[in-house]
C-alpha cells in the first residue's frame, strides 16, 4: 500500500471515529467530502426534485450507522455512503413503481 493510501485510510478511520465519539466536527468534514458526487448521483437516478433533502437523509443515515457501528471498516467509508445512496434511490424508484400500480388498478376499478 502507498503512503498516499495508508494516509487517506488513517484519515477516514479518524473521521469514522470522531463521528462514532459525536464530534461535531466530524459532521461537517464528511459531509463536504461526499456530498457533490452523491448529490449528483441522486439528482440523476431520481431528479432535480427534492436532492437536497435525499442528500441529507443519506447523511444522516450514514451519521447513525456509523454510530452503531455497522461500519466495521472505516477505510470503505465511501462505498458504504455511496451504498445507502443507492438504497435511498431504489427506495424512490420503488415508491413511483407502487404509485404507478396504485393509479393504473384504480383507473381499471373505475
């Protein structure tokens, strides 16, 4: 492994751990880090439409996983941020799905 690497994978272990510690300073460093590629991301699998609050549910429900501890290696921090973005997608993807279902059986009862 590179200096390069071993330093950004101690960083990241430092940044899991402040957050599992409730550091507020270790909310907004992540935040910054992840939020233009994953407001990208949920911009184009779900639309313009409500990103910033998809944005910051994805936030949020990485904050609580971390401080559960479900993430046992703080080193892939990224991929599991970009695991519950694609979880909160698939979850809208879902809702328009079952919505759609809901508009087409009613308009065949009528």
């Amino acid at each position: 492994m590179s200096e390069k690497e071993t330093t950004a994978y101690g960083h990241l272990a430092d940044l899991v751990q402040s957050i599992r510690a409730g550091e507020i300073d270790g909310m907004e460093e992540p935040y910054q880090s992840f939020s233009l590629g994953i407001r990208f991301y949920l911009r184009r699998n779900t639309g313009a439409q409500d990103v910033e609050d998809r944005m910051h549910n994805v936030f949020l429900l990485t904050v609580q996983a971390i401080r559960r501890g479900d993430l046992r290696e703080p080193e892939r921090l990224m991929g599991f941020v970009h695991a519950v973005a694609h979880r909160q997608v698939t979850a809208h993807i879902r809702g328009l799905v079952n919505a759609r279902k809901e508009t087409w059986n009613r308009e065949l009862t009528s």
